[in-house]
C-alpha cells in the first residue's frame, strides 16, 4: 500500500512539473504575440490554455484519489494538500497569459503596446518566462535558494507594473482610452503571473521547512 501511495505522489510531482511547463509555454508565446503582434501565436497561446485547464483539473481529481483512499497524515497530507493549492495557481497562470493573447488577438492587425511603454513590457515579459522557468525546476528539485531567488525576482516585475500606473497616470499621457485600458489589464495580468510563482515558491518551502 505504501508503495503505491509513493507511486501516486510522484505521479502527482510530475504532473505539477508539466503544468509548471505548460504555464511556461502559453505565456512565452501570449508576450510574444502581445509584443509582436503575431495573431497565430496568441491562437495558439489560447488553444494551449484550454488544454492547461484541462489537465489541472486532472490532477486535482488524482489528489482528491489519494486523499480518499490513502488518508495521509502529517507531512504527506501537507504534499497533497499543497499539490492542490499549486494546481490551482499553475491553472490560473495558463489563464492570465491567455488574457494576455486575448488582447493582442482583439488589436490586431494593430498593436496593443505603446511606444513610451514597449521596453517595459519587454522587460516583464522577459522576467515573467524566467519566473516560470524556476518554477519547474523548483518543483523538480525543490532548491531552497531558488525559492528566494523567484522571490526576489518578483520585486522586479512589481517595480515594473508600477512603472506603467506612473506612466499612464502622468500629466503627459497622451494616448487613447483604448491603449490606456489595454496596458492597464496586461501589466496586471502579467504582474498576477509572476504572484503565482511566488506563492508556489512558499508552499514549496514550507514543505521543506515547514516555515512560512
């Protein structure tokens, strides 16, 4: 019975790790059609995300197996409870990068960037597919310093989302309703990313530790 539980927990693992991919994916390809606008990557980003939330969904049925038929105390119950928890956020990272290709699929053959603010969006994105990176090695491997170093990363993409409010609330803001309301959304959807990582980062370590 044992053995098949460590069976399933690691099935569980690599389940997470491959969401954590998927997650990774969508949005390299959502911030290179909202970058681009490149209209058959943001397709794409869209179609992946509906498989992403599929296989979410998968995994959280195999957890809620395991906890009905295993019953897991102490530190398992905490993995399995935890693999739920991250589940949701992996899910939730597919979405907002697709939220991300939605709005590059609407403006085009237009683009959804404006020139004061096209370095800044770059540099999220960049951060944002780096951020997702270590998140699957963190689940891999489950390096404590890489946890403080997503956390630290996420700092950057703050600083960043702040930048585009100071943008677009300055005196000299000039651009149309449409622009204003399309950075607004991406900078948040992309700021959102990032605070998924970080909090997968925290469960991650917490189990390690079992410290907040």
């Amino acid at each position: 019975m044992r053995a098949v539980f460590q069976q399933e927990l690691s099935e569980v693992q690599s389940r997470l790790v491959e969401l954590a991919g998927g997650a990774r994916t969508i949005m390299q390809k959502a911030s290179g059609a909202f970058l681009n606008s490149d209209v058959s990557m943001a397709d794409e980003a869209l179609a992946l995300a509906d498989s992403h939330e599929e296989k979410a969904l998968d995994l959280d049925e195999l957890v809620i197996k395991i906890l009905a038929t295993q019953s897991p105390v102490a530190k398992d119950l905490r993995i399995v409870v935890s693999a739920l928890r991250m589940s949701a956020s992996l899910e939730r990272m597919g979405s907002l990068a697709s939220h991300i290709a939605a709005i590059a699929r609407y403006r085009y053959p237009g683009t959804a960037i404006p020139d004061a603010l096209r370095g800044t969006f770059e540099e999220m994105s960049k951060l944002d597919v780096e951020l997702a990176d270590k998140a699957v090695e963190l689940l891999k491997n489950t390096d404590l310093n890489l946890a403080r170093e997503i956390q630290a990363q996420d700092e950057a993409v703050d600083l960043l989302h702040r930048r585009v409010f100071d943008t677009v609330l300055a005196p000299d803001w000039s651009e149309n309703a449409m622009f204003t309301v399309d950075v607004t959304l991406a900078s948040r959807y992309f700021e959102r990313f990032a605070d998924h990582v970080v909090d997968i980062s925290a469960k991650v370590s917490f189990l390690q530790t079992g410290e907040w």
